[in-house]
C-alpha cells in the first residue's frame, strides 16, 4: 500500500514535470537516447501506480 502511493506520487511529478512526446508526436525511430530513457522512465512508474 506504502509503495502504491510512492508510485502515485511519482506518476503525478513525472506529469507535472517531464515532458509529453506523445503531444509533440515525437517520432520513436528518430527520439535520442535521453528521450527514450524518458519515455521508459514514465512507462515504469506509470505501470507501476496502476497496479
């Protein structure tokens, strides 16, 4: 329950702060390393809230 909340609350820092490639319609065969670390960062914590 403890983690579940950590999730959550990084979940919403990472919406508030991180940027949204998919608003930009960032193109993943042409994103840098740094945006793909990005989007998998956001991918982990995100699957992680919702469970």
């Amino acid at each position: 329950m403890n983690s579940k909340l950590i999730f959550r609350f990084l979940a919403l820092l990472n919406k508030i702060i991180l940027p949204s490639y998919t608003k930009r319609r960032l193109n993943l065969s042409k994103a840098t390393k740094l945006q793909l670390a990005i989007i998998y960062w956001r991918y982990i914590i995100t699957t992680k809230a919702l469970k």
